[in-house]
C-alpha cells in the first residue's frame, strides 16, 4: 500500500473515499459538492482504493482541491488481493470492503472521519454532521428504513439498521474496539450468506455502539416516494426534508448517469458535476427515445403526486406496498 503525503492546512474535516476507476468521476461530482456549499472549511480528502489511474485522478481531485484553496488530497493505493477471501458481486467490488482497513492509512491525529460513498451529493454544510457527538459510540450512521428483512441478520423487527453509505467515525473507540478484526472476521465467516455483505457485517458487529442521525444526512431519493411515517417522521417534518435533504444518497442500481430519468434529485447531480468542471463527463441524457420521455413523466408524477402513486401500488402489487408502506420506527 503507497500513500502520496500532503500538507495539511489547519484543523480539517477528513474525508474518505473508497473508490475504483469506476467511480472516480462520481467522487469528483461529491467532492465538488462538498467543497462548493464548504467555501471556507478546510479539508483533508483520502481517495483510496484499487488500480488507480494516477493521471485521471490528478485532472479530478487535484483541480478541485486548488480551486477550493484549503484542501488536501492524499491517495492510498491498495494491493490488489487484498480482500481475495472476501466475497464481490456485479454489482459490488472490493472497493467495499475499503473502508474497514481505514485505520491502515488514515493519519493517527485524525480523531474522527467521514467516510462518503462516492454516489453522494452533499447539499449543505458538513459542520453540523462533522461535530455530532460520538462520545459513547463508534461512528454514527443514518437508519435505512429500506432494509425490510433484517431479521435475516437476527436484528428484532423494530431494531434500527444503518445505511453504510454516510459514516461518521470515531477513530479512538474503532481502533480501542479493534473493530477492523471484528469486522474482518465476521465477513470470513459468514459474509458469502450476507445480501448485503459489508454492511451487514458493520451492522452486526457494532451493534448498539452506533449513533442514528437525521435522515437528511443520508436521504435515498426513493425516500421521496413512501409515506411520512414508513420514515417516522411527521408529515410536516417530511415534507420539509423531501424538499431540502442535506445530503443525497443514490442508492439502488438506478443513478442518476444510468437511468436519469426514473431517479429523483438527479438534476442536483449534474448541476453538482457542472459545477465540479465534470458536466462533459457526467451530462443529463437527454429524453429522447418514447420510454425515456414515458419514465420522466412517471417520475414527475410520482414527485407531484406521491399519494396516487402509492395507491396505484397498492392496487397493482398489494403485497409488495402493504410491506414498504407500513410505518416504521424512527431512527
């Protein structure tokens, strides 16, 4: 593993991502993201990850840390094989299990990190969410009200589940708790049987040490599709958070550069890539084909009519709406 060092500048929020050549141009669009509604906050962003392309990642990161002017960028080049015991899928790599080994390259002053999937815009200042309080816990985390079967895992019914997408992590009790060798080990034993592999492991094994934060801080764009209290929120809460989450989260395998037009809040991720100098890159796809221009339309009904939405679920797929829109408990 090869760390390129860099100065930092005064006391920064440290930022990881956990990246393959895949999602480079994605955690330029977050990075830009953070760094335009941050003008003044200084901050330390690691990119870490496998067969990084050294020149790309220059053009991206190099270009938008300048541009800021307080912040620093440092890049952790893993081994390839190192997670060659644990599963991957199509659709995951082993970039996921990226972040467990944090501990292996984070600077040791850092105190605290704010680990970002790289499918995030972020929308708001991070202040508020880089200083929860964390005395107590190792990292704090957004519930996923999505994840209906964690009793497959052996959570209660009722017991929050975290989305791993957002983590803030208090370094002193993960490393007190030696939770990258909890995590690790869970993963070899059981994580071929996990549907959702790293995170499922991270749920179990810090179980009851995990802060919930307000679901603005990781909000799905399918959030904007269930009732207030599936979330456990009061319709007046939801309404305005629907209207102006602090951080979007692209979950699913629709994005916004794949499927556009069926994704809320996708015109904030190319209005974050435009911004970013990334537009040419990551561009809308114009809605031209009879399917595509169908989806906008069922998108935007969906966003201005939620209720009619729901009940034509309801009617079509009973049993699927009956599970997704029953009210939850708050995270």
């Amino acid at each position: 593993m090869t760390i390129r060092k860099a100065t930092a500048a005064g006391d920064p929020i440290c930022i990881l991502f956990c990246i393959d050549r895949a999602y480079l141009r994605q955690a330029g669009v977050t990075l830009g993201s953070i760094l335009e509604h941050n003008p003044t906050t200084a901050f330390e962003v690691y990119v870490a990850g496998f067969d990084r392309d050294p020149a790309a990642s220059e053009a991206i990161f190099a270009r938008l840390a300048a541009r800021h002017g307080s912040c620093t960028i440092r890049y952790a080049d893993l081994e390839e094989g190192l997670f060659a015991d644990l599963p991957v899928t199509r659709q995951f790599s082993a970039s996921i299990y990226t972040r467990i080994v944090l501990d292996r390259f984070i600077d040791r002053r850092h105190g605290r990190v704010l680990y970002l999937d790289a499918d995030t815009v972020v929308r708001s200042d991070l202040r508020g969410l880089w200083t929860t309080p964390l005395e107590g816990y190792v990292l704090a985390a957004v519930q996923d009200h999505f994840r209906l079967d964690s009793e497959a895992i052996g959570f209660a019914a009722d017991e929050p589940y975290f989305n791993s997408g957002v983590l803030l992590i208090n370094m002193h009790a993960w490393r007190a708790e030696a939770c990258e060798g909890r995590v690790l080990a869970y993963l070899g034993e059981t994580g071929r049987d996990l549907p959702w592999m790293d995170q499922d492991a991270l749920n179990v094994v810090l179980r009851g040490r995990v802060r919930f934060l307000d679901l603005g801080w990781n909000f799905q764009p399918r959030c904007a599709d269930v009732p207030a209290g599936f979330l456990g929120l009061t319709s007046a809460a939801y309404a305005a958070l629907r209207a102006d989450p602090y951080l979007i989260h692209y979950t699913t395998s629709q994005k916004p550069w794949n499927a556009a037009h069926r994704v809320h809040y996708s015109r904030d991720f190319f209005a974050a890539a435009r911004t970013a100098g990334l537009g040419s890159l990551l561009d809308a796809p114009p809605a031209r084909g009879a399917k595509e221009r169908l989806d906008a339309v069922k998108t935007r009904l969906r966003w201005h009519f939620p209720s009619i939405f729901r009940a034509f679920r309801r009617l079509l797929k009973p049993e699927a709406a009956a599970m997704m829109y029953r009210a939850r408990a708050g995270g």
